[in-house]
C-alpha cells in the first residue's frame, strides 16, 4: 500500500511540473512569425486563430489640462513681435511658434513671416551671417553673447531645423544667394572634440542633415565619426552646462531618436543616451516643486525662487526636454502632466504682462510637443518636427 502511495504522489508531482514549466518565449505576433510548417498527417481543419493580446491603455489626462496647455499656447501666439526685435528674440519666437509666425513694420504696419524676413536678407539687431571660404561657400553665424545676436554655437541653425528647414532652403546672406545647406556645412566642419566645445546643437544639426553614420575632416583637418561628437556631449557636464544642462539632454535625445528612426541600434555609445536621460529624469522628478513646476535651481538642488520669470525659465526648459525624450507612458505619469500644468498657469498668469522671450519660446515649444504627442498634433503647425523612434509608444 505505502509503495502504490508513493507511486500515485510521484506521478501527479511530475504531471504538475511538466503543466508549470511553460515555454520562456510566448508566441510571436502574428505579422512578425514565419508560416507554420505543413505536417502531411494534420487535419486539414485550420487551426483556431490566437486571440488578441489586449494592449494596456495610456492613463487618461485630464481635459482640464489639456485646455490649459492650448490656453497658454494660444497666448503666446498672441504676443507680436516686431522687425524692431533683436535677432536673439525672433529666433526664439520661431523655435516656439513655428516658420509661419510673424513680424510687424511698425512704421508700415506690413506683416511678413519672419523666417521670410530673415531669409530674405532683412536686418535685424544683432543678426550677423559670415561667408566663410572654408568649406568653400559655407556661412557662419556669429555668436554675440550680448543677448542681441545668436547666444551659443549653432542655435540658430539647429533650431531652424527643428521645425523642418528644407536643406536648400535660399538665404540672402550679403546680397548674394546660400542656401541652408551652406550654413549646415559650416557646422559640421567647425566640430571640435577638444576642451569648452559647445555640440549641444551641432550634434542636432549633423544627425538630421547628414545622419548619425558619418564620417568627416573638420576644419582643423582631423578625422571625425559621429559616435566621435556625440561621445563628447555624453562625457560633458550637465549641471554647469547652458540653462542647466537642458539644451544638452535636449541635443542627445533629439540625436538618439533620430538615429532609432533611421536603423541605428542601442548600442556602444549610443548606451549612454538612455541611461543619462533617466538618470536626470530621476532628479528633475526627485526636485519638483509642491506646485508642479521643476527645481528653479534645474538639477543641481531643490529650488522654488519666487520669480516668475525664472519659474517660466526654468519648468519651461526641463518641460521641453522631457516632451522630448519621454515615452508616450511617461507623458501621461501624473508627476510629469503636474510639471505640464504648472507651466501653462505660469505662462497665463502672465498672459498681460512681458516674459522673457528666450524662457517664453522655449517653454511654449515643449508644450507644443507636449500637446502634439498627448492630444491633438493637428493643433500645433504642421512643420513642428518630433524625431520619435517607431514604436515609441510603449503600452
């Protein structure tokens, strides 16, 4: 009797094992597998077609929020700018609104685009374009540092290309005719990987234009690869970088996304981009404010200045990285739609009065991607480019 018991447990333990010991890989998706193998013995009665795996559903956002990001947009694309604006200012207010927005004559009261006026060869403070015989009919802008011309190296043609600059779009530069490619050209050859380069927005410039594979001699006659600049930013400071380091997230996410579209895999350095990318996530979420909005100190420490000015500068920066280079699940994150609010009652909090146009631009930028990934991409202009990888979408 006992040896029949013992028979009887050790059959239905080895039946159990044999049921939980499922295969580690499910089944492939039905697009994605091979044809099944013909077996000449089956039935010839097909099989019963797998069911569909439901997909988990994004967490809703509230329409509250989304009024509010529209309300806050809609504000700034009420605000004018004037052919009386420095170059700095109309610039920025392209990067925010977009090519189609305008200028006003305020002596004419003529309205014109004012990346019409620009390309056109009209004149505006601080606006400087420098042909330069090397590489042969390139142009050069020049950085001013005095808050009139272009504050950092390449800005100007990155954020231009940020909204779909067509590379052979006509530039008036000195009375003679370029083209944007002309000013891309300059870019890629002026790339340093030596100490106090700026690639924040060259490395946005050369992945858009001429891909994240290639190769080039650069001024100075040495050899580059594009791993070799994008190596450069992954090692650089953040903290202590332009407006706390979020223009240099910004560049390697935009370059990161735009590699993914084009085949390029995660992988060598391009490891470093996702794990920097989380690792500040991790801080800006770690430093927000009671109220929504982002540390007023960016990433170095907790910080709630009371000025809204520097609010607006500083939730307006970090916002528009993170529209950026978040997933479409981490969009939705209540901590990230808190930071999304908080920036949009800061703009219409001072929907009369004057901001800062280099926080205001860069602000209603990220919420414009923010708006086109969350809720309706028709809303923003059409031109507004957000380099995503396929399948980003990650439910």
């Amino acid at each position: 009797m006992n040896r029949m018991k013992f028979i009887f447990v050790a059959g239905v333990i080895a039946l159990l094992m044999l049921w939980g010991c499922a295969p580690i890989d499910g089944p492939a998706d039905p697009d994605e597998s091979e044809a099944p193998a013909v077996n000449p013995g089956a039935s010839a009665e097909p099989a019963a077609a797998p069911k569909p795996v439901a997909k988990k559903e994004l967490p809703p956002v509230p329409d509250g929020l989304r009024q509010r990001v529209a309300a806050a947009i809609t504000n700034v694309r009420q605000r004018s700018m004037s052919t009386t604006n420095a170059f700095w200012t109309v610039f920025h207010g392209i990067l925010g609104l977009g090519p189609g927005v305008e200028l006003t004559d305020p002596v004419t009261g003529r309205k014109m685009r004012a990346l019409d006026y620009i390309c056109e060869g009209g004149n505006l403070r601080g606006i400087q374009f420098k042909p330069m015989l090397v590489p042969e009919r390139s142009v050069e802008v020049i950085s001013t540092g005095d808050g009139q011309g272009q504050g950092h190296t390449d800005q100007f043609i990155s954020e231009m290309g940020q909204w779909s600059m067509p590379i052979d779009r006509k530039i008036i530069v000195g009375g003679n005719e370029y083209t944007f490619n002309d000013f891309v050209r300059y870019s890629q050859a002026r790339a340093l990987t030596i100490p106090n380069m700026e690639l924040s927005w060259t490395i946005t410039i050369v992945a858009q234009y001429m891909g994240t594979d290639v190769s080039w001699t650069n001024l100075r006659n040495k050899q580059l690869h594009y791993d070799d600049i994008l190596r450069y930013e992954l090692e650089q400071p953040v903290e202590t970088a332009a407006c706390g380091g979020t223009h240099r997230l910004f560049g390697l996410a935009w370059a990161y996304h735009l590699h993914l579209q084009k085949g390029g895999k995660t992988e060598g350095v391009w490891r470093g981009v996702p794990e920097k990318t989380a690792h500040f996530r991790d801080i800006a979420k770690q430093y927000q404010n009671s109220d929504g909005s982002l540390s007023t100190n960016f990433f170095r420490s907790r910080g709630n200045a009371p000025d809204k000015n520097v609010r607006i500068n500083t939730t307006g920066h970090m916002v528009e990285w993170l529209a950026l280079a978040l997933s479409d699940v981490e969009l939705h994150e209540q901590w990230v739609q808190d930071a999304v609010n908080a920036l949009a009652l800061q703009i219409l909090d001072l929907q009369g009065a004057p901001i800062d146009s280099g926080s205001m631009y860069h602000a209603v930028h990220g919420l414009q991607i923010y708006y086109a990934r969350v809720f309706d991409r028709s809303f923003c202009p059409k031109e507004l480019l957000v380099p995503l990888p396929p399948g980003w979408k990650q439910v």
